[in-house]
C-alpha cells in the first residue's frame, strides 16, 4: 500500500511538492513545515498524533 501523496498542506493549503518537504501523521494527515513547526508543535491537530517527515518519492 503507498501513501497517499496529497498535494497541498491541510492547514494553510501551500502546495506541496511530491519530492519536497511534508509531514504526516498515521492517518495521513499532511502538512507544510512552517505549519508542522510553528502553530502544530509537530502534533497533528486532527488526531493528536506524531507529525513527522513524509517520505520523498523519486523525481520522474
């Protein structure tokens, strides 16, 4: 099962880049760094779990 790569941060909507930084929570909720770092304290704000960095898929 891949994870879902969702393009945009849940929070603040900034795109996200498939090969740039983002963190995810066990549920895949996903966030830009600024947002994981500064206003969530690296705990997602939708289930109370450990944001951390998403994996980074290889550039076509």
């Amino acid at each position: 099962m891949a994870l879902e790569m969702k393009p945009a941060c849940q929070s603040c909507e900034r795109a996200l880049e498939p090969t740039g930084e983002a963190f995810i929570c066990t549920y895949e909720c996903t966030f830009c760094a600024p947002c994981t770092e500064d206003t969530h304290a690296h705990v997602c704000p939708n289930c109370g779990g450990e944001l951390v960095r998403r994996p980074r898929r290889k550039a076509n």
